[in-house]
C-alpha cells in the first residue's frame, strides 16, 4: 500500500496554524478563545465542603472517639477544688505621727512593675516553705497524700527531701491573679480537699501580710541604729568645728556684730562692727547725696526766678494773707480815689498803708530765698563730712576682711555641720516616734472558704475540648488525605492543571452497562456524548477533524465507549464514520458491537497482509462501520513505528468524513504517543476519582512531544453527589423525564 501525501493546506489545524483556528498547546484555547482562570477566593469552601463529604464518615468515626475520649475524661479525671482569698497591696499606708516612711508614689508602668513584684514574692519558693513550716506540712506526708491522692509516698535516696517535695506542691498548685486596673490579688489554690484548699489559701495570705510587717520593722530598727550613729558623728564634727571658729575670731580681732540682730538680719547682714559701721555710714551719705542735690536744684532755681514768683513764696500763708489785704486796700484806695482828690489825706494814708505791705510782702519773700540758700549750704557741708567717714572706714574694712577670708570659711563649715546635725536628731525624734508603730500596705479582702462544688474536671469544657480536637484531627485526616490523593475528582481542575480544554463530564452509570444507556437517546449518558461530541465539531471553525484519537492515561477509563459513542454520534448526523480498534493489547470494541474479533483486522492491515478494504465491517448504526484490531501481534509497537497508520489514515480520508481511533493508554506504552501524531486531534479521556493528576500530566506531556493536537479531554465515570459537590455540577446532565413534565 503506498503513501498518500496530504496537501498542507488540508491537515487539521495544529498549534502551528495561525492564531483562533484550532488548540493551541503552550496556551491552551478552544474555539477560538482562550481558557481564563477564573479569580478564586484565597479559600474555596465549596471545596472544602466537598473534601469533607468525601470523608464525611471516616471524619464522623474521628469525631465520635474524640467524644467518647471527653466523655472518659470527664468520668475518670479526679475531682479539683479550687480555694481563693484576696488581699488589697496599696503603695503607701495611712500614716499616724504625719512623718512614717512610704513608698514614692509611681504611676503607669512603675506602678505595675511594683504589683508585679508582690506577685512574684507570692509565687517565690520563700514563701512556699514559709506556709509549709506554719501550717507543718512537712512533718509527714499526709499533705502529699491528700494532693496526690496516693495511698504511699516513696523518698528516693539522695533525691529531693519532703519538704522540698512540699514545696514543690505548693508552688505548683498555687496561682496569683493580678486584674488590670486593680490592686486586689487573688491567692488562688488547687486541691482535692476543699478543706484543704481554703487553709492554704488563707495561710499564704496571713503569712505574706506578717512578712510584710517583719520587713518594715526590720527597715526601722536598722534606721534607728543608723541614724544614732551618725547623729554623734555630726556632734563632734559641728563641736570641733564652732571651737576652730572661736579661736580663729579671737586671734584675728573679729568681732561678730550679727549676733545680736534678729534672724532676717542675720542672713543677709554684716557680721563685724566695722563693716557694721560702713553700711550704715554708706546708707547716710548716699542720702545725704540725695538731699544735697535736691535742695541744690531748690536754691538754683529760686537765684534764677523772680521772687514773688517762687512756689515757696506763692505757698507761704503770711505772704497769702498779706497779699489779700494789699488787694482789699487796693480796692479801698480806687473806690477813695473816685471820691477824694490825690492829695487828699485819706488818700495819702491808704497809699502808705498799701506802700508797708509791699515792704512787708519782699521782706518776707527774701527771707524765704535764704532759707533755700542755707538748706542747700547745711546739705552740702553734711555731704562732705559723711563722704570723709566713708572713705575711712573703706579702708579699715579692706583690711578686715582679708583677715576675715579665713573665718568665712570656718563659718561655712560650722553651719554646714550645724544643718547636718539638727536634719539627723529630727529624723531620729521622728524614727523614734515611730518604733511603736507598725505600719501595713497589704490588707485582707476576702478570706478563703472550702468550696462546695469541684472546679475540675468541666463537662462543658471537657466536650468542647473534645470536640474541638475531634473537628481538628478529622479536618487534618481529610485535607491531608486528599492533599495526598491527586486523583481527577473536580473537572474544573482538568483546565486548571492539565492546561487542556475540558470538551465534557459523562456521568457514571452506577452499575447499568454504558450501552443499555446509549441504546435510548435521552439518557443523561447519550446527552453527554452528544455534549462532547458538539464541542469536538466547535473545537475549530473547518469542522470536525477528519481523524480523532481517542487515549487516556491508563486502563479502563472508558476509552472504548468513548470510542463508539462518539462515532455513533457523528454518523447520526449523516456523516461518514469508520470506528477504528487500535488497541492491539486488549481490544474491546468489536463486544460492543456485537461482533466476534476476526483474525484480519488493522494489525494484518498496518503488517501489509491485507487491504483495509477487505477488513473493514458493517454495523448496526447507519453511516458507521468498524475496523477490527484483528489477531493480537507479538509487538504491536514495531507495527505503529512505520508509516503505515499515515498512509491509511491518509487513504481513509477519502471514503470517510470522520475516523475514531480507540487507542491503548498512553503511560508505559509507545503505541498512543505514535497513534496520535499520526491522527489529526487527539481527545484525551480521564476517570473522574481514577486518573491521577501525576500521570494525567505525564500522559500529556508525551502527546505533545509526539507532535499530538490535543484538542481536550473527557472525564468518564463521574458521580457528583459521590465527589461531594452535590448540584455543583447538575449543568452536566439534564434531566428529559422532568422536562416532558
């Protein structure tokens, strides 16, 4: 049988064609678009939903044992009581003199880092043992017994005494509860005798408060002793020190003149006469220095100015009066003059009487003017002799006090001792005072009382526990499993993880053969195929392709039926169809068909035996006939590796519209991969919940590199409610009862 070329312009469009006409591989399309993936949320509940219902019983079973494991926990756990006493922890106590020591008063961050230390006291192990010597704990081992519940403590030699073995308990059974915003601790104790729990409980909180007051009784005694010793030191520093003043004031000639002055004086004052004596000089002529220009500036001014016009003269009341009656006697003169002539002796007498008050009025005007002259010459010479005594006694204080520079510094030290030494008898008066006074930050709230209910094991706790870890190992088992289980279970994930379109679901036949169900046209199995079938002939915009090939990863995946229901499809629509059994391992068609397995078939066909021609069968269905495997051959692989599948897929072409190869699988095989690049489109069949996404991949990988068109992928055996996603995937099937309904 010779080679048929087939003109490049006819072959089935392949990822080489131009863009839109058929599959491409590297990014999958289908009829002319591409695949998009859709945008997921970050977690898909329906398939967490559908990971659970797959499991839902083995994660009941999970979720059961858990219940019954909370359930015996409750029932065998010992009973706990739990007792509580509270106490107040204040930063400062009510003081009772007005002097006792406190604590600086912290806000904030100080103020918890002080609670906080309170409660690490009560935790230390210091005061665990103390509560044990109290209460005798460790005298015996009835403690131990009563906490543990054992009827016999063993001491292992060499390892941990009983009273460590208490204390131990103790701590390991005892809880602080600090609240924020609070200074009320609760001293909170486990036990399995509420007796028991309530005694310690109390004990811890009448011991913490007894520590508390021995630490502030210790802190003043050693206070006390302090102070008395540095109160004689003080004494015999200050006694030295005023004898070393005195004897230095003796020789040197200075006399204190500040002792006799009153305390504000004292301060601030001179301490020797002579100083004592320049100051106040000093003060006296600066304000005889102030008198001397005042009145200075008075006789300047009543030298210059008229006299009748000085404000002293206009002031004085004599010269008022005066001039009130040189006016009246003005007026008496005019009113005489009216009536008497000038020379008139009347008239001459009130003119002599007006011409004395004149004489009157400068007389005593000039004596005013002196008085100014001999205020400012009094001021003047007083100035001057002040001024003289100053200068003098300048000098005499120069001297003193570089005698005195010595003295100061003694001063200094005197009263430097003087402060020290009252500061410390002030506060051994008030330590003193306060011996007898035991002050306490820490009071009692609440005592402990035996609890009447136990407080361990919880029912409600125990369950949700229970139940919470129940949920967790059965979620773990189930995601974990079916993280490790890659089988095809969501088509969706054919287009997401194979990258090839996904062409149709074929729903499982739950037990019925395919063909009883492909025999009646309105089956949800014959609407698949017809489904797949439209999306084969949509693949791209020249029809069909002439040569299919239908493949799957492994055995049993419905390859066959896939086969003869496609080809059954194509030839009920009045195409041509010749279905191919390429399966030269384990050839299943020819039982479909009714048809017993004749010994000349593809094998004798592609070995060049026979003519394709004289093999080829009639079957049932109008428009469809069948090519047989014929016998099984040796090595079918070595039949596949010549050109002998081209040339007849190519001469088929011819008397066929569409040819239906039903291929071997393709892992571990050679014949797919080497039917494939002889056909035009490969389909490539998958079983839901069988095929692996691992050699699902594999299987795809080596169809592309046999120069394959894949044009997608039909996933068989699929049962939704199964997979658990429910109607998720009721689109795939239709049901016609309810629509003739």
């Amino acid at each position: 049988m010779g080679s048929l070329d087939i003109p490049s312009s006819d072959r089935w469009p392949d990822e080489r064609s131009t863009p839109g006409a058929g599959f491409a591989r590297a990014e999958p399309s289908f009829g002319g678009y591409e695949i998009e993936e859709d945008d997921e949320p970050a977690v898909d509940l329906r398939a967490a939903w559908t990971t659970i219902y797959r499991h839902r019983f083995v994660v009941a079973a999970i979720i059961g044992v858990m219940l019954l494991i909370g359930i015996a926990s409750i029932l065998l756990m010992p009973r706990k009581y739990t007792a509580d006493a509270s106490i107040q922890i204040d930063q400062q106590v009510a003081k009772v003199l007005g002097t006792e020591d406190t604590e600086p008063q912290v806000v904030g961050s100080d103020a918890d880092r002080f609670l906080q230390t309170q409660v690490d006291v009560l935790n230390s192990r210091a005061m665990a043992k103390r509560v044990s010597d109290s209460l005798g704990l460790a005298a015996n081992d009835n403690f131990l017994k009563r906490m543990t519940g054992a009827s016999q403590i063993e001491l292992k030699p060499g390892g941990e005494s009983l009273a460590d073995l208490v204390a131990d308990v103790l701590q390991r059974n005892l809880s602080i509860d600090l609240r924020r915003n609070s200074r009320v601790v609760r001293i909170i104790f486990v036990s399995r005798d509420p007796v028991l729990a309530a005694e310690i409980a109390n004990s811890y909180a009448s011991n913490y408060i007894e520590a508390n007051i021995q630490r502030k009784f210790s802190t003043s005694s050693y206070s006390r002793r302090f102070l008395q010793n540095q109160l004689g030191l003080a004494k015999t520093r200050l006694e030295g020190s005023e004898r070393a003043l005195i004897a230095y004031a003796r020789s040197a000639q200075l006399i204190d003149a500040s002792s006799g002055a009153n305390r504000d004086e004292r301060t601030t004052g001179p301490r020797s006469l002579v100083t004592a004596n320049l100051v106040q000089l000093n003060a006296d002529a600066a304000t005889s220095e102030a008198t001397r220009l005042r009145t200075r500036e008075a006789w300047e001014q009543a030298r210059r100015a008229p006299l009748m016009s000085l404000p002293e003269v206009l002031g004085n009341e004599t010269i008022q009066r005066l001039s009130q009656k040189r006016a009246e006697e003005l007026a008496n003169l005019s009113e005489i003059r009216r009536r008497l002539k000038p020379d008139h002796p009347v008239v001459i007498q009130a003119t002599a009487e007006i011409a004395t008050l004149d004489q009157q009025i400068e007389q005593l005007a000039e004596g005013i003017r002196r008085s100014i002259r001999n205020q400012y010459q009094a001021a003047e010479r007083q100035h001057n002799a002040l001024a003289q005594q100053v200068a003098t006694l300048k000098g005499a204080t120069l001297a003193e006090q570089d005698r005195s520079v010595r003295y100061n510094i003694l001063q200094r030290e005197v009263d430097t001792n003087r402060q020290l030494y009252e500061s410390l008898l002030q506060r051994y008066k008030e330590v003193s005072a306060e011996a007898g006074i035991t002050s306490n930050n820490v009071t009692n709230v609440d005592s402990a009382e035996p609890p009447r209910r136990p407080t361990s094991p919880k029912p409600l706790l125990n369950l949700a526990l229970a139940l919470a870890a129940g949920i967790g190992l059965a979620a773990l088992y189930a995601f974990g499993r079916d993280y490790l289980d890659d089988s095809i279970r969501d088509p969706q994930d054919v287009e997401e993880k194979l990258h090839i379109p996904l062409l149709g679901v074929v729903p499982d036949s739950h037990g019925v053969l395919p063909l009883t169900l492909l025999a009646d046209p309105k089956s949800e199995l014959s609407e698949a195929y017809h489904a797949i079938r439209a999306s084969i002939e949509l693949s791209s915009n020249q029809g069909p392709p002439r040569s299919i090939l239908v493949t799957g990863s492994g055995k049993s995946e419905g390859k066959s039926t896939t086969s003869f229901a496609l080809a059954r499809d194509f030839a009920a629509l009045g195409r041509r169809v010749l279905l191919i059994d390429a399966d030269l391992r384990r050839p299943s068609l020819h039982r479909a068909l009714n048809l017993a397995l004749p010994e000349e078939g593809l094998s004798t066909v592609l070995a060049r035996v026979t003519n394709y021609q004289a093999t080829i069968l009639d079957t049932d269905t109008d428009g469809m006939r069948f090519l047989p495997s014929g016998r099984l051959p040796p090595d079918p692989a070595t039949l596949f590796a010549g050109t002998g599948m081209h040339e007849l897929l190519d001469t088929l072409r011819g008397d066929y519209d569409v040819v239906i190869v039903d291929g071997p699988p393709v892992l571990a095989l050679a014949d797919a991969t080497q039917l494939a690049a002889a056909a035009q489109a490969t389909v490539f069949v998958a079983e839901a919940a069988g095929a692996h996404f691992g050699q699902a991949r594999n299987a795809v990988s080596r169809l592309r590199r046999a120069n394959a068109s894949v044009i997608g992928c039909v996933v068989t055996k699929y049962d939704a409610k199964k997979a658990g996603y429910g109607q998720s995937y009721n689109y795939y099937r239709y049901d016609y009862s309810s629509a003739e309904a």
